[in-house]
C-alpha cells in the first residue's frame, strides 16, 4: 500500500512540475508565449511595411513610421484645399498610407484624417501613442525652419522608436477632443511656453518665458468651445516645434498645409 501511494505522489509531482513548467516558460516569453497559446504561431514581423511596433500599456500597435501621404488610388496626390481632401475619401480604395520620400497629405481635418485612417484599415493614435512614438527625437534636426513641407523621411529626425518627422514638417493630428479648455477631466493651462507635463507630454502648467527643461516648445489652448488636438509643429514653427508643441486652439474642421497626420493598427 504505502509503494502504491508513493508512486501515486511521484507521478502526480511530475504532473505539477510540467505544468508548473509550461506556465513558467509561457511567462518568461511573454506576450509571445501568451499568445502562442492562443493562436499557434504569428509572423516574427507583426507590423507592415511602413509602420512600427508601439507598446503602450497592455497593448501592442503598428503606427505609421511617416507621415501619412495618399495611396495611388487617391484623386488628389497633393491636396490643396479640405475639398479636394474630402474627394479623395469619398474615392473608392483611396486611403492613407506610410512611405518614404512622399509628400505628406495636407490639407485634411481631423474628421476627414480618422476618415482616410479607417480606409486602410487603421485609426488616428491617442495622443498618448504620438507621445511615446516621437520621444529621443532631436527637434534641431527637423524641418522647423523651412517656407514649405518636405518629403516624409527627413534623414536625422527621428524618433528613438525610428518614427520620422514627428516633429515638424506638418503638425499631427491625434484622436482627441478639448471641451471648454478640458482634457481627460482636467483643465488645460493658458497659452505659453510649456513648463511642466503630464505623462503624455501634455502641458500641466505654462509661463511666459521659454523653458529650456521643455526646450521652449509652446502650448495653445482656448477657454471656450470643442476643439481639436495637433502635436510637433509645423515647418514654419521654428523654436515653437518640438515634443511638447501642442494646440488645442484648433477647430476640427480645421485644414492647412502645414497640417497633416500619421495612422495606427491595432495588433494584440
């Protein structure tokens, strides 16, 4: 009897300390072994062409590495106005795409960029996400001090993550709304040179004179009405540019040349 139970135990032992095993090698790997489990295998590369992994929390995203320029399906290239923008959404398998030496696409609102997102299967980041995808980017190094936009891909400004652009250029749509100066539940400050963030880069207090902690980027906000959310500057911005650059004066229809935006993927 008492061999019996020992083997008994023995064998249930094995049991735990394989399973136990598995757990643990499923834990060492990750998102990757969670995943394993769920869904078998996945390609090493889960990002396209033109986009890179972003972790964000819980959450793993492809975002674009460029800004974003008109698929060839597109009616307008190069749009010069909100209405020609507006023609290129309405075309059937004209979308927004990632690529390098493009001219951005311009011109758009923020209604009209979620649009041209959406048809590519895509979504405008959280300010959050453009946030964390433009950090290590030297803003010296980016088209700030130029009398028009350049091609997608300028050399040294990039991003530590290896995003291009995020600074300067266009300024950036993000998916978010200012109402009544309010911003996820808190007040944003007046107009004025950025003095101190949030977790997001977001402007918790502002001052009159450049802050060299914040590199002298500059923060717009009005006290009344919706509004929209753009981030980095533009390629007239000079000084004003940067990671901390952000207006919230904007209306959402809002379009101009120096105004454009960049897509995400939700992967896992």
């Amino acid at each position: 009897m008492g061999k019996q139970f020992k083997a008994v135990v023995v064998v249930m032992g094995a049991v735990v300390c394989s399973t136990l095993g598995i757990f643990a090698a499923d834990t060492l790997q990750g998102i990757d072994g969670n995943l394993a489990q769920l869904i078998g295998s996945r390609p090493k590369n889960i990002c396209d062409s033109g986009t890179l992994p972003l972790k964000v929390g819980d959450f793993v995203t492809c975002i674009d590495q460029y800004e974003a320029s008109p698929s060839q399906d597109c009616t307008h290239q190069e749009p010069r106005s909100a209405l020609q923008s507006e023609q290129n959404v309405e075309t059937n398998g004209c979308h927004a795409e990632s690529k390098e030496s493009a001219t951005p696409w311009t011109y758009i609102s923020l209604t009209q960029a979620q649009r041209a997102c959406a048809q590519a299967g895509k979504r405008l980041p959280t300010a959050d996400e453009w946030y964390r995808l433009a950090l290590g980017t030297n803003s010296a190094a980016c088209i700030i001090n130029a009398k028009s936009v350049a091609e997608t891909g300028t050399e040294a400004c990039i991003s530590a993550a290896g995003a291009y652009d995020t600074i300067g250029n266009v300024w950036e749509w993000v998916d978010a709304q200012v109402t009544n100066n309010t911003y996820n539940d808190r007040v944003l400050p007046e107009s004025g040179h950025v003095s101190s963030v949030d977790a997001d880069g977001v402007a918790i207090t502002t001052s009159a004179n450049p802050d060299v902690l914040y590199d002298g980027d500059y923060f717009w906000s009005k006290q009344d009405g919706v509004s929209g959310m753009i981030r980095g500057g533009f390629y007239g911005s000079e000084a004003d540019a940067g990671l901390y650059a952000l207006n919230a004066s904007v209306a959402m229809q809002f379009a101009a040349q120096g105004v454009g935006f960049r897509c995400v993927k939700d992967v896992f």
